[in-house]
C-alpha cells in the first residue's frame, strides 16, 4: 500500500514538473508582452504587412523610401483585416510555428514580409524571412526573439495579402 500510494506520489510529481500544460513557453517576459502586442484580443493593437527587399547585400537597387530595421520597404503598408488578424494571431502564439531546436540554415537573414503591430505601449515587428524559414522579432527597435518556423500556414496569409506579387506567389 504505501509502495502504490509512494509511486502515485511521484508519478504526479514528475507529470506535474514535466507537463508541456505550462502557462507558458516563452523564455523571456519581453516575449510575453510582444504576444499581448500581437494578439488577436488586445483591441487596441493594429497590425500592418509590408513587402521588404529580401535581395543579397550587394544586389538591392538604391533606395530611396523607408526602412524598417535596415531593410527596404517596397510596397504600401497593408492594413489586415479582422480575418487574416486572427489567423496571425493564431499563428503566432501556437508554440507548434516554431522550430526551437532546429539546426540552424547556412542562409543570410533576408526578410520579405513585415508585420508590424502597435498598441499604447509597444511597437512589434515580426520580420519573416522565407528562403531561410526564420521569424525575428522586434519590440520598440530592439531584437526580442528569432526562431526558425513551419512556413506554411503563415505563407498562406502573405501570399492572400500580396496576390501581385510573382515573388511572393512562387514561395513553396
């Protein structure tokens, strides 16, 4: 009997340290304000898409509009509809997006896609690269996070909100 009773003991023990039911997964408070930010719940965040210049170094035009952390802003912010906000949303906050323990792409961060989402107190950019599937995150001008990601639910959002855009289209 206490055999039984001293195993059920630990048995909840070791489900209860080793539960991924954990609040949450994210390894800095940062990270947890920029899923307030980004979320689909703070009504007061607004989120826009722009089409970055993901050319090489060496190989963009010159620029002579905005930049977004170093990169060439080439189109018109887009402005998401309630929709495409939720399934962002929905992306971004499924822990299941990101690869954390993959090994990392011998590729140049080149993001294509911008998100930028604004609330009272935080601007967020989510930078998305695509020919290295890596996400990185920016909170008020200072790098917050960076992961790898599964692209293709996310792809699916980008190629709806730039159907003109053969780059952005040829994405697999």
């Amino acid at each position: 009997m206490k055999k039984t009773i001293i195993f059920q003991i630990t048995g909840m023990i070791f489900l209860l340290l080793f539960s991924s039911c954990k609040s949450s997964n994210w390894e800095n408070d940062e990270m947890l304000e920029v899923i307030t930010t980004t979320s689909f719940s703070n009504p007061a965040s607004t989120c826009m898409a722009y089409r970055l210049d993901d050319s090489y170094p060496g190989e963009a035009k010159k620029h002579e509009g905005d930049f977004l952390h170093g990169y060439a802003v080439i189109s018109d912010a887009i402005a998401l509809n309630s929709d495409l906000r939720k399934k962002l949303s929905s992306i971004i906050e499924d822990h299941n997006t990101y690869n954390r323990h993959s090994i990392p792409v011998d590729c140049f961060f080149r993001p294509g896609i911008a998100f930028s989402f604004k609330d009272q107190k935080s601007k967020v950019d989510l930078m998305v690269c695509f020919s290295c599937n890596e996400l990185r995150y920016y909170m008020n001008s200072e790098i917050i996070d960076q992961s790898y990601f599964k692209p293709e639910k996310l792809l699916q959002i980008v190629k709806e909100l730039f159907p003109d855009d053969q780059t952005i289209q040829s994405l697999k």
